[in-house]
C-alpha cells in the first residue's frame, strides 16, 4: 500500500452533525436535546474543544433515559465521535465511532435518516482505519457504509459515488488496478447522472479510471469509457479530458471547468515540492528523463489525486514522481474569492548520476 494515498482519504465533504429530534418531553430528554443543538451549533463554528464535554453530557444523559444500547444513545456518540475526529482524537474517535455502530447494527428496522447517520460514519471510521493501517477494516466499512446508502434508498446518490471513488482509491493504493477502475467506472456513471459530463468531479472519476487502466496498458478500455461517457471529447496525451466544439468538431477554448487551470504547470506556485528521490532501478539502468505528473489540488491546496502513468518512461520514475507529487503542498486558488480545486501539472526530471 503506498502510504501517500492516505492523505486522498482523508479528504472529503465535512460531515454536519445533526441533533436527535424527539417527542419526549421530560425535563432530561428536552435537556439533552438543547444540548445537543448547542453541539451542532459549536461544531459548525468550529469549536470542538467547546463542544466536546457537552457532546459528552448529551450521551450521558440519553445513556440513562433510554439504556446504553438505544438508537438515541448511537445517533450522540455518532456526534460526540465526529467532535473527537476533528479535535485529532484519532483513537477516541474510533472507540466512540465502533460503539455507535454497533447499537446501529442491533436495530431490526432503520429509518431512511438513520441509515444515511450511519453511513455517514461507517465512512469516516474506513478513514481512520486507513490512517491506522488497516487497509482490510477499511474495505469492510466501505462496504457497510454503501449497505447503509442502498438501504436508505440511496444506491445511485453522490454519497455513494464517493464512496465507490475511495473504494477505487484503496484499490489503487494497493496496485489492484483492474478493481480500481471498476469502483471509479461505476462512480463516473453516477456523477454523470447527478453532476453531468462537464463537472470537475465527474472529470476526475474519468481521471482516476483512465490512469488505472493505463497502468494495466488497457488503452482500448479507456478509449471505450471516454465514447460512452464523454461522446464529444478527446483523450489527451496526459489521459484526461479535451472537450471538442460540438459544431466544428474541433477543440473547445475552454474544458470541463472553467476553474481548472488543466495541463498548465504549476510548479512554479508550489509552497511545498519535495524532490522525489531517485529510484535504485532506474539507477542500475541509468535511466532518466521528464515525468510530467497530472495532479488535482483541493481547496486547502492538497493534491488528492496524481498520476503519471501517460509517460513513456521507466516505471519507477513514475511511481517517484507520482509519490513525490502526493506531497507537494499550493496555496488555495481563489475564484472570486473563493477557494476551488484545481488541477494542472507538475513536472519532474531525472538526470542519471
């Protein structure tokens, strides 16, 4: 498993924490509810530290009204785990999250919102697994998170493509590339659908299928999904997306987002580029050369994805630079003020010694 990877997973939409509505109206449970908006509230600001002894309080107090096996004692340690998670209270965080699911797990019937609550959690305890190297748990809560999404009638939702897309990512990351680009195909169907073709995140399942299937030297597959899915675009020689005049037929001024900055090299505007180092193999041949890494960078100027498997160069100065790439850190690009992601290229050579 290639430990840069890790930090794809990491990313992704933050969940809101949402209180426990409930009819009961003893001065306990009504207490409790208050409490728990008052968690929602300072979570949204930000302030778990705040947060965190009332999110404690909450599930003590629902503890003793309902038992501790309760689904109203699941939904607040659902909560309280999310405030441990991003107060980096990895091992707190994963305790709390197991224990949440484990009364989830019991209840015979769930409703179309609590199966999406622990959905939603399931996902971010296969993060921490990843984090804590264990890659077998994560693909297990993968698979339970998706259960949840299907069961709450959500098999084709966005919720589920992510998912789909960080089943692809762990595949990835173990070089299991024929099931990653399985995971990534059926995420491109459902931002297609949801997001339509022109969308950065559907060009990015596309991204991350393509350079899977590269990888495998199965060029006619990703010629096949480029005809099914993008029918008037053309693949370029990096392996993503050139959207075509639908008039002429020719290439368009402008690609699938306008706040791409796409094959342009950003090199220049790293905060951070480590230099990866240079592989034994390609030490013993002598081998060298350019290695130009198609990567995407979020909001927070993370690279979420690279890949350098378009160029015609000795293998390990591609997984080089591909990890390498993983690490290199840009300020957030702004679009009207506001942060977007991006993607762009960074180029690396090798000089034989």
């Amino acid at each position: 498993m290639k430990k840069t990877l890790a930090f794809v997973f990491i990313l992704g939409t933050l969940l809101t924490i949402k209180a426990q509505d409930d009819k009961n109206i003893s001065p306990a449970i009504q207490e409790a509810n208050n409490l728990s908006a008052e968690v929602v509230r300072l979570f949204q600001q930000r302030k778990y530290q705040e947060a965190l002894p009332i999110a404690q309080q909450v599930v003590r107090i629902k503890e003793n009204e309902f038992g501790k096996d309760a689904l109203e004692v699941a939904v607040q340690l659902r909560n309280l785990g999310f405030v441990y998670y991003f107060l980096n209270s990895k091992k707190e965080a994963e305790k709390t999250f197991e224990r949440a699911s484990m009364i989830f797990e019991k209840q015979t019937t769930l409703k179309k919102e609590e199966n999406i609550l622990w959905g939603e959690m399931l996902e971010r305890l296969a993060f921490i697994k990843y984090e804590f190297q264990k890659p077998e748990t994560t693909e297990a809560l993968f698979e339970k998170a998706l259960l949840a999404y299907q069961k709450a009638g959500e098999k084709d939702s966005l919720k589920a493509g992510n998912i789909l897309v960080s089943r692809g990512n762990l595949k990835s990351a173990g070089e299991d590339f024929n099931e990653a680009s399985n995971f990534y195909e059926q995420a491109l169907a459902i931002r297609i659908k949801k997001l339509g073709a022109k969308n950065f995140e559907t060009e990015d399942a596309f991204d991350r299928s393509a350079c899977s299937l590269k990888k495998l030297g199965k060029e006619k597959e990703i010629q096949r999904i480029q005809e099914t899915f993008f029918p008037t675009a053309k693949i370029t020689d990096n392996g993503s997306l050139q959207w075509l005049d639908e008039k002429t037929g020719k290439d368009a001024a402008i690609g699938a987002d306008k706040n791409s900055v796409g094959g342009e090299v950003v090199n220049g505007k790293a905060v951070s580029l480590p230099k990866p180092p240079y592989p034994l193999e390609a030490r013993q041949l002598r081998a060298s050369g350019q290695v130009n890494v198609r990567v995407k960078i979020n909001e927070q100027g993370n690279v979420t994805y690279a890949c350098g498997a378009f160029n015609s160069i000795n293998k390990s100065l591609i997984d080089a630079a591909e990890s390498a790439a993983y690490g290199a850190k840009f300020q957030p690009t702004l679009f009207n003020g506001q942060p977007r992601k991006v993607s762009g290229i960074i180029v690396y050579n090798f000089i034989a010694p």
